[in-house]
C-alpha cells in the first residue's frame, strides 16, 4: 500500500540562533523552511560544520532540539545546514530551564 500522506516543508523565514550543545557556541542564521520533523537555516559560510552535531535552535516563537544532518553551499558567502529534529531529553531541557532563568537570582 503506498503512503499518501506527506510531511512537507513550508517557508518560514525567521532570524535564528543556534546553539552547539557541546561547545555551547551560538551561531546565528536566517530560517528557510520547517516542517514538523526539520528545519533549514541559511548562515554564513565561515561557521564550523556541524554535520553530525546536537543544537538547540531558537526561532522566533520555535525552540527545536535537532541534529545537523547536511550542510549545502549556497553560493557567495552563505551556505544552508538541514537539521532533523530530536525529542528533547531531560538534559536538555534542564540547559534550557537554567538558561532562562539564570539571571533571575541577580535581579532579586
């Protein structure tokens, strides 16, 4: 039996951060594209490769938890990374919790 349905990626164009969850370096990019199981971020061409690494990318109102499965050139000084999205483990979530609510300490 052939599967109709599809997941398709719809244009959603964004500024973005990504985080490299081991390095926790931030890397910043301007979104393409998402869809419900990945995203793609267009970003400057002097950024590592993070093929095979786990980030954390934050879009607008969006927060993913993925891992970089392809880096394209695109040309000039731009290339895109396609990322597949992960569940978010416990871990990750705390990083995200303490990260959000670090300053809340200093402020009181």
């Amino acid at each position: 039996m052939e599967e109709r349905r599809t997941i398709n990626r719809v244009e959603f164009l964004a500024n973005s951060v990504i985080v490299d969850r081991e390095t926790l370096e931030k890397y910043y990019g301007q979104v393409k594209n998402v869809s419900p199981l990945g995203i793609a971020i267009t970003v400057d061409k002097l950024i590592p490769n993070l093929v095979g690494r786990d980030v954390i990318i934050v879009a607008e109102t969006m927060i993913m938890y993925a891992e970089t499965v392809r880096e394209d050139d695109e040309g000039g000084q731009k290339k895109s990374l396609a990322f597949k999205a992960s569940k978010f483990t416990p871990d990750v979530l705390l990083y995200l919790f303490e990260s959000i609510g670090g300053n809340q300490d200093e402020t009181e």
